[in-house]
C-alpha cells in the first residue's frame, strides 16, 4: 500500500463558502512526500462512517508539517468531519495517487468550484520552483470564487463568470487568454463538463493538458475497482493510475 497512515491534529478548520470548509491538520510525513494533484484519504473517527473519503491536498507546509484540505459538505461521512474542533484528530493516509507534471515553463492551471483545491497547491509549488503561475478561474458568480484571495497572493488570476460580476462573462473556455497567449501545458481542475470543455479546448490549441479526475472511490489504492475510467488503455483506477491524467489518455 502507498501513502501513510498518520492519525494529524486538526489546526485549522475554518467555513470558507456555502458548505465548503477549509482545514489544516498537522501530518508531518504526509507534508514531507506530497506532490501538487495528490490526495489524503480520510477517515472521521466515528464506527458509523467506516468508508474513507478522498480529498485533494490543498497545500503543504512541510516545516511545519501541516497539510491543508478544502471539502465540500456532501454527505453524512463529510457533515460529521465539519463538526470536528480544533485539537481533534483525524485519520489520514496518503499521499495517494499522481501529481501535475510541473516541468513545462508556461503553465495555465484552469478551474471551477470546490475543485479549484489542487490548483492551489500547484500554484505554491511554481512559485517555491522560482516561477509566477497563472490560474484561469470560472465560477457562477463573484461571491461563488473560491480562496480567491490566495490565489491573488500566488500569481496573475483572470476570472470569468456566467453572470458578469466579475472578469470576463462565460465560461473558462472562452477567455480570451487562450487565444492570445501560447501556453505550454493546461493543468485543471473542477467539475468534469469543464475539464471536458477545457480539454477540447487544449486540443483545438495544440497545448497539452492534464486533468485531475474526482471519480468515486472507496478503498483509495487500486483494490476495490469502484474508481475506474475508460482509458486508451483499458479500465484504469483514478485512485491509482490518476487522479491525474494527460487528456488524450482518456475517451472523453
Ligand atoms: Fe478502490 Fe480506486 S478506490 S480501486
């Protein structure tokens, strides 16, 4: 099994949005490994809720040992971890799964909602490489954009919303970056009709693009199979072989 088990004191654990909540929990061998698009695996110490559930690792603090999370209130498992304190612990293993392919110089990382979590580690990793990134963030509204404030902190952020208040009106897709400025690679995350867009667009474009895929999952580390996705390969586990995946592996 990868990863590792570590039961972390919770530092911080703050609501950020409707039903959004942002935590901070001390895991020290887990901060020390992870790679921007992995994710912990976490368990609530409650025998009611035996499953563990995967969430995308928001950012590290390796010094300090401290991994942060953004989840969405989506069932009784993720209800009952929004109640936890500060002081209280949580059971953790990871971190599991793939990491965004850091190495191109040009990189846009485009997201929506809750999803947009990886991006945000995956922007402090540019800017730990000596580098300023660039994020493309879509949301409904302005009052739907999520951390927006650290991401401002981290880079260059362009924003379009559906209703106008803020950025360009649309989607992520049609920004007008996209067709004035030549990216290397697109790195995304979100809600899977945008990834699909997105990729079409990096296809149109020529530009590689990654996908961080949020499939269900159960076990976490390839044995259960309830995570697969139809690849150019086969039927591939997200929890193992992704969550993240260059787009052209995938039938979309
Ligand atoms: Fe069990 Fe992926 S969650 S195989």
């Amino acid at each position: 099994m990868s990863g590792f088990v570590e039961k972390g004191i919770i530092r911080v654990h703050n609501h950020v949005g409707p039903d959004i909540w942002l935590m901070q929990i001390e895991l020290p061998r887990i901060a020390k490994e992870a790679k921007p698009g992995q994710f912990v695996h976490v368990k609530v110490n409650d025998p009611r809720y035996i499953l563990r559930r995967p969430i995308s690792i928001a950012g590290t603090d390796a010094g300090r040992g401290i991994v942060e999370i953004i989840y969405r209130i989506v069932g009784k498992g993720t209800e009952a971890m929004s109640h936890l304190k500060v002081g209280d612990t949580l059971d953790c293993l990871g971190p599991l799964g793939t990491s965004f392919d850091m190495d191109k110089d040009h990189i846009v990382g485009i997201g929506g909602g809750v999803g947009i979590a990886p991006l945000l580690y995956f922007g402090q990793e540019i800017v730990r490489m000596g580098a300023k990134p660039t994020f493309l963030l879509g949301a409904r509204s302005e009052s739907d954009l999520l951390e927006l404030e650290e991401f401002c902190k981290l880079g260059r952020v362009l924003i379009t919303t559906e209703d106008g208040s803020a950025g360009e009106q649309g989607f992520v897709t049609n920004h007008s970056i996209l067709q004035h400025e030549r990216f290397d690679q697109i790195s995304t995350c979100g809600p899977n009709p945008m990834m699909k867009a997105v990729a079409r667009v990096a296809t149109e474009l020529g530009v590689r693009c990654e996908a961080s895929l949020e499939n269900m999952m159960a076990c976490g580390v390839g044995a259960c199979l309830c995570c697969v996705e139809k690849t150019t390969e086969g039927n591939l586990c997200v929890c193992k072989e992704g969550p993240i995946f260059d787009v052209k592996r995938l039938l979309w």
